[in-house]
C-alpha cells in the first residue's frame, strides 16, 4: 500500500441530500471510521437541494410506492430536529389545487384513502373562503395533506451534518473525488487531496454521479430546476401558519411552494421548458430575462395580490431516472454502494435513503435493509432500453 494512501472502514463521497444523512446514520454504529468528502464546502448553493424550502407530501401523486418511506422519513426528520436542537421540518399542511379529475390529484386522492393518510378535500368555495391567497377556479377542488408542510433543506443537510461530526464522523471539503477503483483489498478513491483506500465506498454524489460511474451515465439525465420567490402585497397572508405549502395545476401550467420563511417572500416556481443535460457542466445558473417575466405573469394569474416580479431567482438540477425511481444499489463485491437518480422528489425521504445507505455500507443486504428490489441499478438499466431517457418537473 501507498505510504500517501489514507485508509478508513466507509468513505462517502457527497455530503448533501443522501450522503449527510448516511453520515448521521453511520455515526450510530460504534467502531467504525468514517469519512464523508465533499467538493464543495459544508453546505453549498451549487447543490439540488439548496433553495430554502422542499415540499414534504405525505399525500404523494406517484402513488403507494413512497408511503412507507416518507412515513418512515417523517419520524427520523423530527429525531434529527431533536439531535441538532434546529427547525427542520414545518408540518403546516400541503395543499394540491388542481381541477376535478386531474390525474396526479386523482393518484394522490387515492393513496390517502388505501393508507389512512389524514386529509382534507375542499370544493372551490372552501379553498377561496379558507386560502384566499391562491385565485381558484370554479372547477377546482382541494387535497390537504395534514401531515404535509416543508422542510429546510440546508438547515437539515448542515444539522446531519453536526450531529455525524460531533460523533467522531471525519469531513473533508472543498476536495474533489477524480475517481474510484475497486481492487482485491477495498475501494480506492482518489481525490484532489490524496487516496483514500475504503473497505466499503458510498457514492451520494447526486447530479455528479454521474462523471463516477458509466452506468450511472447511462442511465441518468439532469433536468433543470428553476426556483423564483414573489413578494406579495400582504406577506402576512403567506406566513406558515396561513399558507401551507403547495402544488397547483392549472391547464399546463404546474407551480409549486412553499410559504414565507423569510417575512416577505413566498416561493412560487414553475419550470420553462428546459432541454434535459447529461453533466452539470451544461446546467445553466440563472433564468433568462424572458423566463421570469413569464413566470411572473403565470403567477399573478394564480395568486391573490403579488408583485409579478421575482425578488429572487435561482437555477438547480436533478438527476432523473426513466420512471422516476430511485437508484439504491449495491455491486456484487458488496464495497460499492450507490444512491441517485432521486428525480426531483427525493429530499423528503432522504433520512430514509441516508439508512438504506448506512445499512449496506455496515454488511446489510438490500433485503435485509428493506430496499425495494426495483431501486436495484441493475433492474434500471434493464427497463431503461424500453422506457428510455427522461425528464420532468420536481418539488
């Protein structure tokens, strides 16, 4: 072995979505050494999960599939509140507006009903009597999801964060991953600050996995995400306590938000029709003047007393799988875990993804870490010649 090469029991590469909560979860289990590295520093705006705010749905349009996961999250978000003394998870409601017979609204209608989820469905009167903010349409009705609400993506990604480090969890950032090799004796990494040499590597990288793995650059394709906040004329109207967070469908025009956490603003976003990219090198940082004058108009037409103008704007990315599926995988060697592919609704279970990650990387077997089997890279890359590249909207 190298006399520069550095070794350690698990090395994380990402520590942001995923990767800080596999950290937390990792620094439960007492002897093991573990190091998470990051590109970037300790919390940046360069990653998908910045922004300020995520929806979390309990009443999830992509049907049963979540249930357990974002149950499951829903709990581990409130232990991680409880470990770092910090805010992270708002349960102020989600409202999905859309017209009578929408299908995403029709799916999710349905999953409150076969899981018990506790909701509230409101006709157009109810909705422009109890959430004046929103300018409803005669054929609209209501789905809120009482155990909805938002979260605080970099107030949660920093807190996992702490809590893993203040456990003896090593971090190293501002240090770029160049590549990985798995060899007879482990995992080596290589990095812009030296090797690593890992019994077991856990790839968290989100929309930069890709440049890691050939496969993962198969299969996924980054799609832009755009975030705009709006400054209303009463920014008291929009507060947590009046506003819950919110998707509405209108004709083609999707929007998603979340309420004021800043005491003027409230985030209303909506994306321009953006080619899907295959690195994050092409993702632009900034709408275009054109596109914020159209989301603006788009969201006078359906917000009560707003200033069409965005106070703040921001662009992100996504790595999407075909059917929007996670990546959950572990190779045949058991050394190498990957996590990707969240495809734009992945932050509210990421605690849940964060212990898949964790259990793996500590000897479990997908089963016995209760991964579902479709998450398996390999079962991906078997639907991908019928199903294809894709890309589409996130909240």
């Amino acid at each position: 072995m190298s006399v520069d090469m550095q070794r350690a029991d698990v090395v994380v590469i990402g520590t942001g979505t995923v990767g800080s909560m596999a950290l937390w979860q990792l620094s439960t289990h007492e002897g093991i050494d573990v190091v998470g590295i990051e590109q970037y520093g300790r919390v940046h705006s360069l990653a998908s999960y910045a922004g300020e705010s995520r929806v979390f749905r309990t009443a999830v349009h992509e049907g049963g599939t979540y249930v357990d996961m974002i149950q499951r999250s829903r709990s581990l978000w409130r232990e991680l509140e409880g470990e770092s003394g910090r805010s992270i998870y708002s349960e102020v409601g989600a409202l999905s507006i859309a017209p009578a017979g929408f299908p995403d609204l029709e799916t999710a209608l349905r999953t409150v009903r076969e899981f018990d989820l506790p909701h509230r469905m409101l006709d157009s009167s109810d909705l422009r009597r109890e959430y004046p903010q929103h300018r409803v349409h005669d054929d609209d009705v209501g789905l809120l999801d009482a155990q909805g609400g938002g979260l605080r993506p970099e107030v949660a990604v920093m807190s996992a964060l702490d809590v893993a480090e203040s456990r003896g969890i090593r971090l190293l950032f501002n240090t770029a991953v160049l590549g990985i090799e798995e060899r007879a004796d482990g995992v080596v990494v290589r990095t812009s600050q030296g090797v690593w040499l890992a019994d077991r590597v856990i790839v968290s990288a989100g929309s930069w996995s890709t440049r890691l793995s050939p496969d993962l650059a198969r299969l996924l394709r980054l799609q832009v995400l755009g975030l705009t906040w709006f400054m209303p004329k009463d920014p008291s109207a929009f507060a947590a306590e009046r506003f819950p967070a919110f998707l509405r469908d209108s004709g083609p025009v999707h929007f998603f938000g979340a309420p004021s956490y800043d005491g003027y603003s409230f985030k209303a976003c909506t994306n321009p029709t953006w080619p899907v990219m295959h690195d994050v090198s092409e993702v632009p940082r900034h709408h275009t003047r054109e596109e914020l004058i159209t989301i603006g108009q788009r969201a006078a037409e359906l917000f009560e007393g707003i200033n069409p103008e965005p106070v703040r704007e921001s662009v992100h990315h996504c790595a999407y799988t075909p059917d929007r599926l996670p990546v959950v995988d572990v190779n045949g060697s058991g050394r190498v875990i990957t996590v990707a592919g969240l495809s734009g609704h992945g932050f509210k279970f990421s605690p849940r993804l964060g212990q898949y990650a964790a259990a793996l990387a500590t000897g479990a077997s997908a089963d016995e870490a209760g991964v579902d089997p479709r998450f398996a890279l390999a079962r991906h890359l078997e639907r991908l010649d019928v199903l294809g590249p894709y890309g589409g909207g996130g909240h």
